[in-house]
C-alpha cells in the first residue's frame, strides 16, 4: 500500500454526508471519484450523519480471482447498502462504496476538501449523468444490456494486493475493523492450513486436532474438506418453498458436503467455506435471490433457481488466505437443500 493509513476514517467514527452539490462537484464527467461511481441509489443518504462501519482499505473482486485489491480513502457505512433501484432491480444488495471526499466528520463546518465546495457548474457532473451512465444499450449481435455500478467497477478503482503485505494486517486493527484476538486467531488459521495443505502426510492428522480443539471450546470445525458427489453424479436438489420471515436451521456441515460436487458446488452454486461457521444455527430467511448484475460480464443474471439470503449472515472473510478480513459483507447464497424448516412449536418468534 502507498500509504499505511489509508482514510482519515475509523471504523465507528459518525460521518455526514455531503450535499449532493458538493460531491457532484468531486467527480469527473462520467460520474466517477479515483474511478469509483457515484451511483443514484446513494444520493438519498445525502445530508445524513450515518456511522462508518468499516474502513474499506481493501476488497474483493470475484470477477478477478481469488487475491484481494487495495483500495485508497473510502469506507463502507454500517448497513448502507445498494437496493438497486437505479439498476432494473439488482438483488445483490452490495454495501456501499464511500470516498473520503463524500463524508466529513459529523458536526464539521467549514469549506469541503478536494474541491467538493465548489459551486455546481465549475466542475464534476450533473444528477443527469449519474442516471445517464449506469445502463447501456445492447451491444451488436447481443439482447442484454450492461450495467455500471460501483462493483463492476473495483477492478479500475483499486490494485492488487499481495497477502503477505503486513501493512494491510496493521490496518485491519489500527483501523478498528478487526479485533486483535480475531486478528491473531485469523493468521494464526493461515499458518495452520498452510502446513495441513502442504501436501506433507500429515493433513489428516492436523485437521483432526483441529476438530477436536474447536469441538472442545464449540468453534467451528475444519472448512476445507472432500466434496460428497461423485465424478459425474448429479447433485441432489431439495425444494422447500422458503419464503421471507420462514426461520430456517442450517444443516451440519458433513451433510452439505454431500451434495457438493467436485467443485464444491450444488448444481453450479458455489459453497464457499466461509459459509461454514453459520451451519447448524437458525436464521430468518430474508428474501429469494432472483437476479444479480454480474461483475465479470456487466450484465443481469437471472437464477434459474432462486438461492436464498439468510438475515444477517453475510461472508466474514475468515479463511481465505488471499483477501483476510474482506470488508466487503458480501451475502452468501444458500440451496435450500443446505437448509432445513423450523418447526413453528420450535420458532422463538411463536
């Protein structure tokens, strides 16, 4: 990273948004701060003293792999997400991205940074360009149009970031995202599966002190294990017709394994084994995923079957070597066969 701290925002930290006049004026004519669109979904946050939920010095991109991106002052407000209104209805409802220059601390008066005071028409762009540049017609040969939005973007609005870049690490804590015992138990994890994946002979046995540690204190077991389907077997589906408010419980994880493929997916869904601390709990089911703008090809993905967005669970960024401690809060897609009906006798909310 160019800088150790990144924003001049701490996670916690109560911020105001800027007039949309002021950040019109921070960004250029295709709407865009350091790359990073400004989306219409975000300007009736306007005005509002909203609290940083974390600093968003890094990400993801799924779109590019595995490896994390470093990215320069924004932060993610605590549960300010898109809702896709300006982008036919997008589902993914992905927190959002902030420039520094769009916030000020809560309270603050005086002229804004980074030319944002600036009266309208001496700069940036109009609330017509942010509605005019987010949908683009369909190109020759094609039926689909293509979307703009801040997650098609991150690939242009930040670079690569190596995970062994210890500065990323002091940031995480300095900035108040992550606790220090988590910070340590999580690289503590990536030395553990390092040498259980090291391919030297003793995998099976370092996952099975694992277990029964976790077991011992009830912590979550192992995540990376065989998948269950065989070679060239079909995945087995269930159909339980959740609906929004349904309380779910969320199968043991030896029994998800036995619907995943070689490639840890059920019938191309991907579970990913930061899904494994929420097994075994129950969740409120919050909506059915039906639609996404995808990040890799810009345009809208329609599911041919629904997955489903479970209340408040959304990836913690434990495991994964390449983007430790993701700020990103990205919702997890579950099958309904990964999930199983509480009875109403046995939901609290009964």
């Amino acid at each position: 990273m160019s800088t150790l701290f990144s924003s001049i925002f701490r996670a916690g930290d109560l911020v105001e948004v800027r007039s949309k006049e002021e950040i019109l004026a921070t960004l250029d004519a295709n709407g865009r701060l350091e790359e990073m669109p400004f989306m219409p979904e975000m300007l009736k946050h306007c005005g509002k003293t909203l609290r940083v939920g974390k600093r968003a010095h890094k990400t993801c991109d799924p779109a590019l792999g595995i490896g994390g991106r470093k990215m320069l002052n924004t932060v993610h407000l605590e549960n300010i997400r898109c809702n896709g209104a300006a982008h036919d209805g997008c589902e993914a409802a992905c927190l959002i991205f902030w420039k520094d220059a769009w916030l000020k601390p809560a309270g603050e008066k005086g002229p804004s940074p980074n030319g944002a005071g600036k009266p309208f028409g001496s700069g940036g762009c109009s609330e017509e360009t942010l509605w005019s540049t987010i949908k683009h017609p369909p190109k020759v040969g094609e039926t689909e149009p293509t979307y703009v939005c801040q997650n098609t973007q991150v690939k242009f609005a930040t670079q690569p970031l190596k995970w062994w870049d210890p500065r990323q690490y002091v940031e995480d804590f300095t900035s108040g995202n992550v606790r220090l015992q988590d910070l340590v138990a999580g690289l503590t994890f990536s030395v553990w599966r390092t040498v259980t994946e090291a391919g030297l002979g003793i995998g099976t046995a370092m996952r099975w002190i694992y277990d029964t540690f976790q077991r011992m204190r009830g912590g979550v077991p192992y995540p990376i294990r065989p998948f269950g389907v065989p070679d060239g077997s079909k995945a087995p589906q269930s159909r339980l017709d959740l609906q929004v408010g349904d309380v779910v419980r969320v199968k043991p994880y030896k029994d998800i394994l036995e619907t995943l493929d070689c490639n840890y997916r059920n019938r191309g869904l991907y579970f990913d084994p930061e899904m494994v601390p929420f097994t075994e709990r129950e969740y409120e089911v919050e909506r059915r995923q039906k639609q996404i703008i995808d990040e890799g090809s810009c345009k809208m993905v329609r599911f041919k079957t629904d997955a489903i967005i479970l209340k408040d669970v959304v990836c913690e960024a434990r495991y994964a070597i390449c983007r430790r401690f993701c700020p990103r809060a990205i919702y997890p897609y579950w099958r309904e066969i990964w999930l199983e009906r509480v009875p109403q006798s046995q939901n609290p909310a009964n």
